[in-house]
C-alpha cells in the first residue's frame, strides 16, 4: 500500500473518532447534568479520565517492536516531548474545567455553537505559532465565525434552561467561549510540538503524547475534585441520579470513553494534517450535535441560532473552497518544478552526449 493511501485512510479513521467525540461528547456530558448530576469538576475530570486506555495500544506497539529488536525502549517519548505534552495537558485541564462549567449552564445546541468559534483562535493562533498560511478564504471564515457568536450572544437568556440564574447563565456563556479561546490555542502548540520535536513522529509517540496530556489534565481536576469534595458526594449523586444508580455510573463511563475518542483524534488528525484541519472538522461537525440536541432533548432553536449556523457553515464551506483551490495550486506548481526539472535534467545529458568523442 502506498505510503500517501495509507495516510489518508489514517486520516479518516482519525476524523470518525473525532466525530464520534465531538457528537457524542457534549450530548453525554448534558445527559449527566439535566438528569441531576451537579459535579463540574468530576464532568471536566471526566474529559481525560479515559486516558490509561490509551496503553493498550501503546503496550501492543512495544511488544510488536520487541518482537524485531531486544533493543526495543517501552516508550519513545523523550524527557522534553514529554515536559511539553504535560504543560499542554494542564491547560487541557483548565479548558475542561470552563467547557464542563457552560455544558453545566447552556444547551448543548447554544455551547456547540460558541465552541464553533474555536476556528477563529486557532487561524490565528496557528499563523503566529506555526507558520500557518492565512488566506482570503480562511479570512472570510474566520469573520464569519465570529460574526456568529456576536450575534448568538446579542440574545442570549432566551434559550436560558429553567431554574437557570441570568448571572449563572451569563457565567456559562463567558467560560465557554473562553474555553473556545484556550482550545485554539492548545491545537496549534501541540502541532508546534510535532515541528519542533527532535525525533520521527510516528502514530505510537502520539498515542504517548496523549497519554501524557490526559495524565496531567486529570491530575489537574483531580486537585479540583478532591477541594470540591466530589469524592465524597459522587455515591450520593449516584443514588438520587433519576435514571437509577446503574445508569449513573454507565453514563459516566461512556462519558469518559467518548471523551477520549475525541482526544486522540484530534491528536491524530493534526499528526497527518495540521491543527487548522482538525478546528475545521470540530467546527462542521457541531452542527451535527445541535441537531441531535433538538431531536433528544427538545431544545429551542431559535432564529438567532438558526443564524449563528448559517453563518458557521458558510465559514467552513468558505475555507474548504479555498483549501481545495490552495492544494490544486501546490500540486500545479509541484508538477511544473518536477517537469522543469526533467527539461533541465535532459537538457544536460543532450549537451554531454554532443560533447563526447
């Protein structure tokens, strides 16, 4: 198989984890709050609680190697990858804590789309810290984007859930959208990491890589579970959870698994696209959650979020076009370098085969 196909196939089945995170995610972690769950801090340790799942395949890629060499180390992260991968994870910490905080507060249909926004920061964070290439065309989504969330938030409380306080609303609201602003730039340093790592980065150092984010971020909420005393009230809450203590704890373990979907998929999108790429796919992919929100949980939709959606798929269709436009315009140009250089590469040899005796 070639190494291009077996790339894009990577690729994909990185996407379809995303996606399943991305849908899945936000709808699981509201069930948890709207059926009694009142635990912010144990819903963002959730986000990350998942990651030891990630040594089984990381245990398996060590014995395959084994397998060909005694020589074989149990992990191939470095000490300064691995320094990197822990900063990053306690800002992957902070950022759960205020998404958990607005799932705890908003809609999902409403939290989706201020977390669209992420595509704004990230463009702009992704142009200072890795050089990424901003043009007419992401300009225009990013514009769009933000005109969105201007216009979602001019009439927010409309959507406000009952029992809901306008200031605890309000709350919510800020903290998701700074959560938007910190997941911008979380992506563009962990493809910052992958430039300026000193060593091949294969798909098992990424895996290492996550592990080592969502140790740290857990860690991270941990510290905040135990000053908020979670670990005492989390079998009380199980009890008095409406849909019965059983299914308490099977939301909450389904929560953590779909939530590291998500993770690595990200982790593995920027490994065989880029940062900007896997904002882009977050951001097409929330209008799906909105959807499902209404279905399952009858959420408002109103004409401003209507708006807001529009606006948020005219900015992706805005940037996949001229992506697109921007890869033919590479592949033109590599083509024309490589037959330009054939020309010359010929050219010589006729001018050899004329000077020779």
């Amino acid at each position: 198989m070639e190494a291009r196909t077996l790339k894009a196939i990577s690729l994909v089945l990185n996407v379809i984890l995303l996606g399943v995170g991305i849908c899945g995610g936000p709808l699981i972690m509201r069930l948890y709050f709207i059926r009694g769950g009142k635990r912010v801090w144990f819903s963002a340790w959730l986000e990350t609680g998942g990651f030891p799942i990630l040594l089984i395949p990381v245990l398996v890629s060590y014995f395959r190697r084994r397998s060909t060499t005694t020589e074989a180390k149990l992990f191939l992260i470095t000490p300064r990858i691995f320094a990197a991968a822990a900063g990053i994870g306690l800002l992957t910490g902070i950022d759960n804590y205020m998404y958990a905080y607005g799932m705890a507060k908003l809609p999902v249909s409403t939290s989706s789309l201020l977390i669209a926004s992420q595509l704004v920061f990230m463009a702009g964070f992704a142009y200072v810290l890795v050089k990424q290439k901003l043009t007419a065309y992401s300009i225009n989504a990013v514009v769009l984007l933000t005109v969105g969330a201007v216009i979602l938030g001019m009439n927010t409380g409309s959507d406000r859930p009952k029992g809901e306080s306008n200031k605890m609303y309000w709350l919510g609201f800020i903290l998701t959208l700074l959560a938007a602003v910190m997941y911008g730039l979380i992506l563009p340093l962990v493809e910052l990491v992958y430039q300026r790592a000193k060593q091949a980065i294969t798909y098992t150092l990424v895996m290492e890589f996550q592990t080592v984010m969502g140790f740290f971020a857990t860690a991270f909420c941990t510290v905040g579970m135990i000053i908020n005393n979670d670990f005492q009230a989390i079998p009380k809450e199980a009890k008095g959870y409406e849909l019965g203590e059983a299914r308490y704890y099977v939301v909450v373990v389904w929560s953590a698994i779909i939530w590291q979907c998500f993770f690595l998929g990200v982790v593995g999108v920027i490994h065989y696209s880029s940062s900007l790429f896997s904002g882009v796919v977050i951001s097409v992919l929330l209008p799906v959650t909105e959807v499902l929100a209404v279905i399952f949980y009858h959420e408002k939709f109103q004409a401003e979020k209507g708006i807001s959606l529009f606006l948020s798929l005219w900015g992706f269709v805005s940037y996949s076009w001229g992506d697109i436009k921007d890869n033919i315009k590479k592949k033109k140009k590599k083509n024309k370098d490589n037959t330009s250089n054939n020309q010359s590469t010929n050219h010589e040899l006729a001018n050899i085969q004329t000077v020779a005796p």
